[in-house]
C-alpha cells in the first residue's frame, strides 16, 4: 500500500514534533543542549515518546497528531530528563539490589522515575501532558528521588491507570524490542553523553534563577559526581593485593618445576599467600567521632577485599604517636585512642615494624599529616576523608600547610555516594 493510499499509516509530522522541541528549549533553556543532542526515530511501538540509553527518542506518529505542541514540549522535556539524571543506570542497579525483573519491575520504576521528574518540571510556560504522574497521585510526597519512590509502592489500584506507560530503557535500563541498540545508527557514547551532561550543568549554573530546585542540585553533582568510595577503595586494596610481589613467598611444600633439570636439588617454588594488610587509623583531632566509626567499617570491609581473612589484618591507632597494634580477629571493640595532633609517620613506622611485614598498607585519615619522605616497602593505599572546599589550617601557625598526599600512594574520597537527581 503506498503512502498516499487510503488507509495509509499517517508519516511523523516532524515540522510539529520540532516545533514543540523549539518551545521547550525557548521556556528551558539550560537544557537546550541535551533536546538537540536527541535523535529522533519514527516507531509506532511505544505509544508516546520513548528514550533509550544512547539518546535516541521514539516517537509515535499518531501521539504527535493528537497532542498540542505545548504538551509535546512537556513531553520532549520530561523524555530528556530521563537521560540527564542517568534513570537507565540507576535503574539498572535497583534492579540488581533488588532483585527485580519482568515487566511489573519496568513498570514500577518507570512510574518512579516518572515522579522523581514530573513533580517539578512543568509550569513556567511548560504543559503538563495528558496522563502524566504526579507523586501526589500516588499518595506519595513530592521531591524525593526514583529510589525513594520505588521503596513507597507496589502495583496496585492507583497505578491501574497507568499501564500504558513506556518511557523505555532510558528511563529504567531494561531494553526494549524497538531499541536499536548499541551498535544502531546516531547513538551517542558514553563521552558524548558526559559531554552533554556537563553543557546543561554549565547551563543551570551560569543562570542559577531560572532553574527549578531539583535541577540546581543535579547540576552540583554533574559538576562533583558523588564517588561510590566503597567500592572503589575495596578495588584498590584488591589491586595493591593482588600486584606483583605482594603476597609472595618461596616454599618448598612444592619444589619447583625446574628441580627436574637439577638431580639431587630441590628448588623451592614461588606461591602466592593471602596478603597481609595493616590499616593505620588517623586517631587526631581533626578526625570527628563520626568518621572514626566510619573508619571502623571500613576495616571490617577491607578484610572482605582480601578474602575475609580477618586474622591477617591489624589496626594500627595514630594520632602524632602510634599506638598498640590490634589484630582484628581478636575482637571487634578496637579502642581508637587518640585526640592530639597528626602525624601519620608514626604509623607507618609501626605497622612496619610489626611482624611479620604487611604487604599492603591502608591508612584512614584527613590528609592533615606529613608523609614519610621514603615510598615505604608495599603498597600503600590511602582512604582521605572528604572536607569543605576550605581547607582547615593550623589556627596557632597561620604559615602552615598540610603536605601534599605522596604520588606513590592509591587515594580514594571517603564520602557521600547517594544517588543523585
């Protein structure tokens, strides 16, 4: 059947979808980068407009023909912001943290996402599009996040209404049969859609008067991304562990295959043991109660990045003077005794002269310390404390600086790692 028969499937009138995207960037500006970034694809499977998680919208002809061009900008902005605040991504981890698949799980976070964006996005000479979700509908309050929502309901009689709804895999990281996928034409990669995020933060926080809450906060966080510092200090213990030399030793409980060539010898051979790790705790001052049991935690997750082997790990207190070295498989209430001034080299002298010689050293602190002038003997993995941009000098030295972390040394941001809008 041609197109122009009758019966014909209607083309996308792209002259309206573009003009409703003109609008939405006239009444938004900041996120006019991230609407023309946007590639668009004609698809008369989703039933309004959907994204996926390489930037492509999905529109369908007969949405855009009977919905106002005011309504389509509500909806152009509401698709967009599904893949500013990384809704895929996030998606992808509830959906791994909590066990969650099938289309009953898309469902839900799709809606949760939906609140997440939808309580603070319109108005201002932006629409509200028929059938979009408010938190309010849900008897649920406004201004939290996707997670938060997703924790508040289940599927029910109130979400009845809204089995309709796709906003597709860039809303909740589950793919769709329409997507094109990686590999399909005019995605965008991982650096081009960073590159996008951080023009639209640019954006927010050249005009910070003309954006809505939510989306001055998101902006903070494009610019400072929270770390998930857990994570990432558990894999630099790993690999300061597992590097080469770390956890070696020659034994002759198997000689060594080259024994063969040497009659009469017995060569040892070298085996990897599990690594030995002392964890030196900045006990000063400067450290608060709240970051000391912090630190606490994380030496009980340090123990898990080596295997669990909680009998090779010590804990090495330090303020300006090191003090008892605890074993952690002799209990769980290590004293952190401490309270005057820094200085970390203490430390290091400690834990290395305890035996036998650790093969990793991981030191919790502030930074407000001086460093051994020599790369001590291992590896040395530092998890620093977040402070203010300020820094906090010596208020009895107003000359004084804290030395700079040594190049040799792994650091890692302990910090907040909470999803961000």
């Amino acid at each position: 059947m041609s197109a122009g028969a009758p019966g014909a499937p209607r083309a996308l009138d792209l002259d309206k979808l573009y003009t409703a995207r003109l609008h939405a960037a006239r009444v938004r500006p900041y996120l006019a980068t991230a609407l023309f970034a946007l590639h668009t694809v004609e698809s008369r499977q989703v039933p309004t407009m959907a994204v996926d998680r390489y930037w492509r919208v999905y529109v369908s002809p007969g949405f855009v023909d009977r919905t106002p061009v005011e309504e389509l900008a509500g909806v152009w902005v509401h698709e967009v912001s599904h893949l500013l605040r990384d809704h895929h991504g996030r998606g992808d981890r509830a959906a791994r943290l909590q066990g969650i698949e099938g289309p009953g799980a898309r469902l839900r976070m799709n809606i949760a996402a939906d609140c997440e964006i939808n309580d603070d996005v319109f108005g201002d000479g932006l629409a509200r599009p028929e059938g979009a979700v408010l938190p309010e509908d849900l008897g649920l309050p406004g201004g939290e996040l996707m997670e938060d929502y997703l924790r508040r309901f289940g599927l029910g009689p109130l979400t009845q209404g809204l089995v309709w709804l796709d906003c597709g895999s860039g809303a909740d990281g589950m793919d769709r049969e329409w997507d094109l996928g990686p590999d399909g034409a005019h995605g965008l990669g991982e650096q081009e859609q960073d590159a996008v995020r951080f023009r639209v933060a640019q954006a927010i926080n050249g005009r910070p008067g003309h954006a809505p809450k939510a989306w001055k906060r998101w902006a903070e966080e494009a610019f400072h991304p929270p770390q998930p510092w857990r994570e990432l200090l558990g894999a630099a213990v790993r690999s300061a562990a597992s590097g080469a030399g770390a956890g070696e030793d020659y034994s002759y409980g198997r000689p060594s295959r080259r024994s063969a060539g040497l009659p009469g010898v017995v060569l040892p051979s070298l085996r990897r043991r599990p690594p030995r790790v002392s964890v030196v705790i900045d006990t000063s001052g400067s450290v608060s109660d709240a970051e000391l049991g912090s630190a606490l935690l994380e030496v009980a997750a340090i123990a898990q990045a080596v295997g669990g082997r909680r009998d090779l790990v010590t804990v090495v207190p330090c303020d300006a003077a090191a003090r008892i070295v605890h074993p952690l498989c002799e209990g769980e209430g290590i004293p952190l005794l401490g309270g005057g001034g820094t200085d970390l080299r203490a430390g290091f002298a400690k834990a290395l002269r305890s035996g036998p010689r650790p093969d990793v050293i991981v030191v919790l602190t502030d930074g407000q310390t001086a460093w051994p002038a020599v790369r001590p003997p291992c590896r040395t993995v530092v998890g620093r404390f977040s402070r203010p941009k300020a820094p906090r000098w010596d208020e009895d030295d107003p000359y004084y600086r804290p030395d700079p972390t040594p190049p040799w040394a792994r650091v890692v941001e302990i910090g907040s790692s909470a999803a961000g809008r």
